[in-house]
C-alpha cells in the first residue's frame, strides 16, 4: 500500500470518529434546548397572568381620559397598545372605551377614521378635527372630503371640536341629527354665511366658539351652561348673552372695536358663578356691562378696571349683590397689591399676578 494513502485513510477514520462525536454532543444539546424551551413556555409572566378586566382597566388610564382625545399614533394612542402581544391585541380590540375619543387629522387615511370608530362599538363618542394653519398644505384634503367618512358616525357624537379653515356650511353638523352631543367647540377662521341653525341639540350644554363661528351659527343659547367666545367685541357679545340666561362659567377673549363701549342696560346673568374677562386692549368699562348675583369667581386683566380698579371692582361687586371667593387680578401692578387684600378682606383666594394665572380651570372640556 502506498504511504501517503494509509496515512490518508487513517485521517479520515479519524475525522468520521470526530463527527459522530460531535453529533452525539449536538443531539444532547438539542435535548437540552427542548427542555429549557418547554419550561420557558410553561412559564407565565405576571402580567399576562393578570385578569382581563384588570388588564383593560390599565389600558383605559394609558390613554387620556375621556373626553380628551388619544392620537392615531405614538405613546398615548391606543394603538400601540396592539403591537404588544397576541393577548394585549385582542383585549384592547375587544375594549371600546379605548376608541371612543379620537384626534382626527385629514392627512391620515380615511379608511384609519372609520376602523378606529367602528372599535368603539355603540358608545357615545368625542372627535376632534384640528388642522392648525401653520400646517395647512395643498396636499391636506379640505372638510368636505371628509364628510362622507364622518357623517355615520355624528349621530353618536358627545364631545365635537373643529379647528380648521373651512366654511360652516361644508361642516357635516349642518346636516346631522346631534342628539348626544353635549360639547361644541368651533373655530372656523373665516366668516360664513349667516343664519345657519343649530338647535335641535337637546343635551348640548357647553359651547367654544371664535368670531366666526359666533358670526355664522344660531344655537339655543338658553339651555348653555358653559360658554366661551374668542376675539369677540363685547357689542358683538350682547345678543348671545342676553339669550344665555342660564350659564354657569363664562370666559370672554375680547377685542377693543371701542375701548370706552359698554352695555346698556347691563346683562343680568343670575347664574354665573364663574367668570373670565381677557382682552387684548383695556376696555374699561367691561364689568359695567354685567350684573352677577350668583358670582363666585372672577378673573379679569387689572386695565380692564379702569385708572381705579378698586373702586370699579368695589361697585361692581355692590351693584351685583354677589359674595366673591375667588379673584385673579392679571398682568398687575405688584405695588398694589396690598391694596386689594385691604380693600376685599372677605375674599378666600385673592390672587395678584404680573402675568396671567398658571394652571387655570379649563373653561371647555377637549
């Protein structure tokens, strides 16, 4: 036998007794791997062991609380929420509390608004449409592109807010039947069409509106307990407030058309226990437009209240009767404000600021 191939031959028994070895080694590890694999999946995580109804509860204080709107994406969007696991998929698709409260963008999918809204089964629902101008482009489909995709589900709707430049008349609330809606916050950024009606609005209580909006809509102002209006001249005001009897909380953001106008007779509204006056001009004479019986809280700009703000404060209080708890004076004069601790002893929160209140109580509710 020629050397080179015995020696040759005998490597290769060598390397034949290497391999069996190895896969005698190889199949204990795959034994090994399958044990360790059947105990990890017979292992149940806590939280996956947690019952259903306490796995939806904490998926309901993930999003935010309604009425306010989750977002169609990111941390607080219930759909991440969905990305988890089989298990969290299914409960939150099976959770409609989940999906009832939605910030609609007309540069998301149409078809991403109707499956999200049909999650939310029959519940009443809070929609939000805000398309800032600063954003607005070409290629963002305008409001009545929108409609056809919306209108199935107004009927439903408790909390509605629109920010958009659009026309009234192109907003689907014209023609919808609204029997839940109980929040209407409108900000159209150009004027309609007057005279479009609003009424048959039986649970609508709180209302948000811009100029234009208060422009070109009627509403049973009667029955509003909340009402906010936005660079609005307090002449433009009258109508709307002499109608809203029974409001409860009122926050002005006036404008000057005439900085010395006030009203005359001054409106009686004898339920208002809350009242917000900003404006970007002094107008003097504002608080001697109204008369508050009910008044526990106020908030108004120091120039509002003329060169002697504490004695129109101190008449307006006399002429409305009203016992008054709570009083923000803004962007003041600092110096005195010693003034009015001695001059309104009897108010429990009497606050003096250079700028405006940090934190204050929301006025509406999205």
């Amino acid at each position: 036998m020629i050397p080179a191939l015995a020696d040759e031959r005998a490597r290769l028994v060598e390397l034949e007794m290497q391999i069996l070895e190895a896969e005698r080694a190889l199949t204990a590890l795959k034994l090994q791997e399958s044990v360790v694999r059947e105990r990890l999946n017979a292992y149940k995580y806590p939280v996956l062991n947690l019952p259903n109804e306490i796995i939806t509860e904490t998926f309901l204080n993930f999003v935010p609380e309604y009425p306010k709107c989750s977002p169609t994406a990111g941390p607080r969007s219930p759909m991440r929420l969905t990305h988890i696991c089989r298990l969290w998929r299914e409960i939150a698709l099976a959770t409609p509390r989940l999906w009832r409260a939605m910030s609609l963008s007309l540069r998301s999918p149409f078809s991403l608004h109707n499956l999200w809204l049909d999650r939310a089964g029959s519940l009443p629902l809070a929609i939000h449409i805000r398309e800032l101008l600063s954003d607005y482009s070409e290629s963002a489909p305008d409001i009545p592109e929108l409609v056809p995709a919306l209108l199935p589900y107004l009927p439903r709707c408790e909390y509605l807010q629109c920010r958009h430049q659009m026309r009234l008349s192109d907003f689907p609330i014209v023609e919808s039947e609204l029997p839940f809606l109980r929040h209407l916050d409108l900000h159209l950024y150009e004027l309609p069409p007057r005279g479009i009606q609003l009424l048959d609005v039986p649970m609508l209580r709180s209302v948000v509106l811009d100029n234009c909006a208060t422009d070109g809509i009627v509403l049973p102002w009667t029955q509003l307990t909340t009402l906010s209006m936005h660079d609005i001249s307090l002449e433009n005001c009258e109508d709307i407030l002499r109608q809203a009897s029974n409001l409860l909380e009122c926050k002005l953001n006036l404008f000057a058309d005439d900085e010395d106008f006030f009203i005359d007779p001054p409106i009686t509204l004898t339920h208002l226990n809350s009242f917000q006056v900003v404006s970007d001009l002094y107008i003097t004479n504002v608080l001697d437009s109204f008369i508050l019986p009910a008044l526990s809280r106020l908030q108004i700009v120091e120039g509002d209240l003329g060169d002697h703000p504490i004695s129109t404060l101190t008449t307006f209080i006399s002429r409305s009767g009203c016992k008054l708890q709570q009083l923000w004076i803004t962007y003041a004069n600092l110096d005195t404000a010693r003034s009015y601790v001695a001059a309104f002893p009897s108010i429990e929160e009497l606050n003096v600021l250079a700028g405006t209140v940090p934190n204050p109580k929301p006025f509406h509710l999205l």
